[in-house]
C-alpha cells in the first residue's frame, strides 16, 4: 500500500487512517506529492518514524495494490494502482484557489484536480457526508459516480474516546473547578490567530487562572509555514502567563475531549469541537475560503461569534449558560455520516481493492493517544482582584488572579485601542521569588516564597525582601500552612497551604482594616469554591 501526502495536515490523516488498517496491511510505504510550501522536514519525519519513503520517480515506476492519497491531485494519475482520495479534514469545504485554480469549488472537488485526459483519476472518493457528492456533481460529474460516503474516521475515533476525558484532562493538569478553554486556529489571514494575532495574550489576561485554563492547537501549516522553533519562541511569554499549547506532530486530539469550550474558526477542530457537544464561540469568519453551499460556511453565518471588541470572559461565560447542543448538532450532522459504520467502511474499502478477505466483524477501535502538551510552566506573576463583598452580611474576599505577564502590553492595547480599563478596580500585584523579570519583582505588593521553609529561613527570607522595599507583605509555606509578615511588623499564621490564596486574603482582610491582633476567619470565594482560612498571630 502506497500513501501519497503532501504536507504536515495531509500527513495527520494518513497516520491517523493507518490505526484502523493497522492488523490488516502488512507493507506500508509513503510517497510525497511535492510542491506544498508547508512540507518542512516532512520525509525526514516519517522516516523517523519508521516508514520507508519512496522518492516520485520510485512510486511512479511501481505498481501498488492501493494507493491513498489525503489531498486530490493531478499528479496521481501518474501512480500505478487503485486510487483512494479522501479529505484530510472535516470533509472537503475550504476554497483555495492558489494550488486549484477555483474559487467557487472547494479543494477536493475540482475538475482539475479529479480528472486528466478526459478520465477520472480516483478510483475511489471518500467523503464524510452525502451532500458533498450533490456538490461534486456539480463540480465533476463523472467523479461523483466513484464516491462513497464514509463519515469521518477521526472523528468516530474523538468521539468514541470521551470515556478517557478525564484522563486527559489529568495531563492537561487541570485543578479543581478549572474548564479548560481551547483556542484552535488554522492557518492563513482568515484564520483566528491570522486575523487576531493579540487574541492569546488577551485571553490570558482576562481568564482567571483558578478557573480556567487555555490551550492552543495551531494547524500543522502553522507550524510548518513559520517552523516549529520560531512558533516556540513567539509563545514563550504566553506560557510564563499559563498558555498550554499541542506541539506539532503530537496528539491534538484529547484536547478537544478535555475541552470544556472551544474557540476556534472555520478548521476542523472547531467542528470536532461542536459536534462534541462543546459550546463553540467563533474567533474569526472564515467564509471568504468556504464553499458557500458547505455546512462550514452555515456554521460560520450562524454560530456565536466571540467578540473580540468587548470583554471576553463575560461572554465566555454566558456561552456556558446559553448552550445549545442541539443548535450546533444540525450543522454538524450535516458533515458527518455513517459514524458507528466508518471505521468498517474504510477497512473494507481498502482490503476490497487489495483483493484481500474481510475479516468477521468491525474493527477493534483503538482510542485517542494521551496528548503531550508543551510543558506546564508554573505563574510567578499574577495580578489580583481580592473584592470584598457581603453575603448574609458576612464579609467575604472573592478572589481572581490573573497573570502578570504580558498584562501590562495588553491593558494598554485594551485602553487605547478597545477604549476599556480596569482603574477602577482594586488590584494587588502579586510577585513570586523565582520571577526573573525585574519589573515585576521591583513593582509588587507581595512577594511569596512558593516552596516550603523552616520558620528562622523564612523570617530571615522576609526581612530581606523588607530590606530591598519591594513589598509591604511576605508569604512562604511553613510548617502546617503559610506565614504570613507585614513590612511594619505584623505577622499571621495562615492553617492553609496555598501561600497566594493567603496573603492576598489577609492582606486585603488588614487593608479595610479588620483585626489581626487575634485569631479569626476569613471566608475567601476562589473561582466559585467558598474557602475558610483560620488566621492567628505570629510574634513580632
């Protein structure tokens, strides 16, 4: 069996296609259609994986029992063979007129790309639901007579790994009551991040780093268009400010199943993602490269656009409340068919045209990889709103944090441009001993030593901290909770282990002034979880 791929997407697929034929075709080579500006590294990585790589002139000059390719193309008439072409996407939508020359058909479905000479250069298409071969008939009528439905093998395989999510969300190191926000962006200026490129930093400074988490999957073309070591770099402040992102060529996968919602634009992930049942907020208007009559473009018109002109967590949190799985499951089943059934399809499809004999049965499903998102950066940094309210007439801290860096470029961004300011908000800047940058640490209200210290250390620790000016309280972890010591002399004894949570209670409990001369409660509310810390005092 030959594999015909063109670039990093097409390359996806064709690897995520092999878990259904794993047990049934034993020789396996790849060939790659030359000329994607998105092929970096391409053959060297397959190589890598243990794959033979057949160079074109070598493909062409052999015969293959079946020959699959991810992208339609001219060039595989040139291959000996029966010829399987299927989207390596959620079905075929996307206009790209550059490599097919049409505007109005979308890649996939084009003459050109479908027939040469007269003949119809696939033996076989797959598509994912029926309404693309309508479409097609339009496009190629001779072509639509080869096509089968098949559904979407990726997806059958996202959606039957659900039962994993909560492992997943493990390795996204997800706490408490944290939702895990994912941001998905394909490549090119319509996409979210080509059409938004602040959109990361502005989530980071907007989501409350106790409830929520932010990941990014970037499309394969991304990563190539650009190359994985300069993508890394631009993130870099992002992940000091808690972004996780897919690295490429890993698993993205399980970060749809963790997903709580999805921000995303008109790439598959945003479809995976609402055919999932998450709620979806579009990020961008991708419809300028859809195919007007493709459920994509529908979704585009019709879906919940994030608008990135406001505030984005009150509208990320009224997508929660509002969601409507039912509304997005229209568009999506207009996409998806055969969903139980595809696996078996395509294995039978392949073994058919192989002349070899269907096994009994339908193939044993192997469920989506563990994801391997970029290493977990710990914050050093935060800025914090400790408002007081009453509850019962009871005073009650609610707590949100959120990160420092990269905070200070945003909010002038955010004043300046979207007219939007926080002065009016009581904040405190929050510095941990291991923050690096000196503005930070030379500028903050506190400053926490994060890991544990005998009580001497930890006193001696502070009143060097005094000795510089750089806060007016300090905060480590002792034995049994934090401690807690004012510039001017006052200390408290916290029974709690997150050093943060406490000092920004106590110090906020001290500034309405309150008592601290003896031992009391204060109930601090952190992302919705209500929070008792016992407070007594330490000896001057």
């Amino acid at each position: 069996m030959l594999l015909v791929v063109r670039n990093g997407a097409t390359l996806d697929r064709a690897l995520s296609l092999l878990q259904v034929l794993r047990a049934d075709v034993p020789e396996i080579r790849f060939t790659i259609d030359a000329g994607s500006s998105f092929d970096l590294g391409l053959q060297r990585y397959i190589e890598n994986l243990g794959f033979e790589v057949l160079s074109w002139k070598e493909a062409t000059d052999e015969h293959f029992d079946v020959i699959l390719a991810t992208q339609a193309s001219k060039r595989l008439a040139e291959l000996h063979g029966f010829k399987i072409v299927c989207a390596h996407g959620a079905g075929y939508n996307r206009l790209v007129p550059k490599s097919t020359g049409s505007d109005t058909v979308a890649t996939g479905l084009v003459r050109d790309q479908l027939m040469v000479g007269g003949e119809v250069i696939p033996d076989l298409i797959f598509v994912s639901h029926a309404e693309q071969i309508d479409r097609l008939r339009l496009s190629c009528p001779e072509a639509a007579e080869r096509a089968v439905v098949l559904g979407d093998p990726v997806f059958y395989r996202i959606k039957e790994s659900e039962f994993a999510r909560d492992r997943f969300r493990q390795r996204f190191e997800l706490t408490g009551r944290q939702k895990l926000v994912v941001v998905s962006s394909t490549w090119g200026p319509y996409g979210g991040l080509g059409s938004h490129d602040d959109l990361i930093p502005q989530l980071l400074v907007q989501l409350p780093v106790h409830e929520y988490r932010l990941a990014a999957i970037l499309h394969p073309n991304i990563w190539a268009g650009h190359t994985p070591a300069e993508i890394k770099l631009f993130l870099e402040d992002y992940c000091d400010a808690g972004l996780v992102y897919i690295p490429p060529r890993t698993p993205w996968e399980a970060a749809v199943i963790a997903a709580d919602i999805v921000l995303g634009d008109h790439g598959s992930v945003s479809y995976y993602g609402a055919a999932l049942g998450r709620p979806l907020l579009l990020i961008a208007d991708g419809s300028q490269e859809l195919d007007p009559d493709s459920p994509p473009a529908r979704l585009c018109r019709e879906g919940d656009h994030l608008d990135l002109t406001k505030d984005l967590l009150p509208q990320i949190d009224r997508a929660f409340s509002t969601h409507d799985p039912a509304k997005a499951a229209a568009i999506t089943e207009a996409m998806f068919q055969e969903q139980d059934r595809s696996w078996e399809i395509f294995r039978n499809a392949i073994l058919q045209a192989a002349a070899r004999p269907l096994p009994e049965g339908r193939p044993r499903m192997i469920r989506v990889d563990d994801p391997e998102p970029s290493p977990s950066r710990s914050l050093t940094a935060w800025k914090v709103s400790p408002k007081l309210a009453y509850r019962e007439n009871n005073p009650v801290i609610e707590i949100r944090c959120l990160p420092k860096i990269v905070a200070r470029e945003v909010e002038a961004y955010r004043e300046r441009t979207l007219h939007i300011a926080d002065a009016a908000e009581y904040y405190l800047t929050v510095t941990a001993q291991d923050e690096v940058d000196r503005a930070c640490r030379d500028n903050t209200d506190v400053m926490l030593h994060m890991g544990p210290l005998r009580t001497a250390d930890g006193e001696q620790w502070a009143s060097e901290i005094f000795a510089g000016r750089t806060a007016t309280l300090a905060g480590y972890v002792g034995n049994g909770g934090c401690m807690l010591r004012w510039i001017d002399g006052p200390g408290l004894f916290v029974a709690h282990g997150d050093v943060l949570i406490a000092a920004v209670a106590a110090f906020r409990w001290r500034d309405e002034e309150f008592p601290i001369d003896m031992p009391f409660t204060v109930e601090v509310d952190v992302g919705g979880e209500l929070i008792k810390l016992d407070m007594s005092p330490l000896e001057a």
